[in-house]
C-alpha cells in the first residue's frame, strides 16, 4: 500500500469542539458566560475600559488608571455586575468600566 492509498482509507469526520472549550466563549466554563457577551463595554466622555489580562487583580488596575491600589473599589463599585460578590475573582478578557472622576 503505497502512502497516497493510506491517506484515502479510513475518512473521519474533523474532531467538534466540546462546550466550554477554549474557542467557544459563552459556553461552559470558558472565559466569558453568556451575560458577559451580553455587556460588551465601549469607552464614554466619563469612563475608560480596560481588558482583564491574566495577573491582574483590582488594585493593580486602580493603580495603574489612578496611580493608587486602594482606588480598587470604584472599579469594583462601577463593574459589581460582571464581577460579582468576591472582588478577588476577575477573569483574563473581562472588560471593565474605569470611571474618570
């Protein structure tokens, strides 16, 4: 059997993706649920909006908008919605409100 035969033999179909896989954001427990597709966050005259990158907590990113960690529950006050009742448990590829003032 020559190698172009092996090829030909035996088809299968393309493996499907499995819900909650990376790839599939708003299934399962990828990245993102479905409320947060929902809530996409674009910039205003009064707020910024800042992607979640992996390590980062609430006050790195008060401290890096506002120039000070502790600033970390305007962020938190402004987004409670998409973050929920644990401020500590923010996920790579949220996107968040930085208010201005």
């Amino acid at each position: 059997m020559g190698l172009r035969d092996f090829f030909k033999k035996g088809k299968e179909e393309p493996a499907k993706q499995q819900p909650g896989t990376p790839g599939q954001p708003g299934e399962g427990h990828g990245f993102f649920n479905k409320s947060d597709m929902n809530k996409i966050t674009d910039p205003t005259a009064n707020q910024d909006v800042y992607t979640v990158q992996s390590g980062d907590s609430l006050s790195k990113i008060a401290k890096k908008h506002y120039g000070n960690a502790n600033a970390w529950t305007k962020i938190y006050n402004a987004n409670k919605e998409k973050i929920g009742d644990n401020p500590d448990l923010i996920r790579p590829g949220q996107r968040f409100v930085i208010p201005r003032d």
